[in-house]
C-alpha cells in the first residue's frame, strides 16, 4: 500500500525517470546499431570537454539520437551551471 502511495505522491518519479531513460538508449541502440554501451561513454566524454570550459550539470545531460526519414541527428541537452563572479 505504501508503494501505491508513493506513486502518487511522486516519490518514485526518479525511478520512472530514469527508467525512460534506460529505455530510450536501448532503443537507440538498437535503431542504430551502435554497441552496447556507446551512448553512456559519449555522453561521458562529451560532458568531460565541455566541462573544461563551462560548468555542466552533469546529473541532467539528455543525449540521443533522433530520425526524420532517412536522417539521423545526435541531439545533446546539456544544461550549464550559473556562472560564477570573478571567475575569467
């Protein structure tokens, strides 16, 4: 009964979320033939360089790869932490 109400009141939201993610990666895995694990140590990397640069929320990246028809895009939702004053 617990868990019911837990549901409701959205304490497991994060489980579904990254549940969908999970899903979402598998299925990009499979449309693009990619081998296992690809899409986890891109986005690992990409988070990497960038952050030498900016400051990345890294617990929020999104990155998937998206089809319109024949064509394929990686898209990449990498949200930035507020800048800091002073810092050049």
């Amino acid at each position: 009964m617990s868990s019911f109400l837990d549901r409701l009141s959205g304490k497991n939201r994060k489980s579904a979320s990254l549940a969908k993610e999970r899903l979402q990666l598998v299925l990009t895995h499979d449309r693009t033939n990619l081998p296992p694990g690809v899409m986890e140590d891109l986005r690992d990397e990409l988070i990497q360089v960038i952050s030498r640069h900016i400051e990345v929320d890294s617990s929020a990246v999104s990155i998937e790869i998206t089809h319109d028809g024949r064509n394929q895009s990686l898209v990449a939702d990498i949200p930035l932490k507020p800048a800091r004053r002073g810092r050049h």
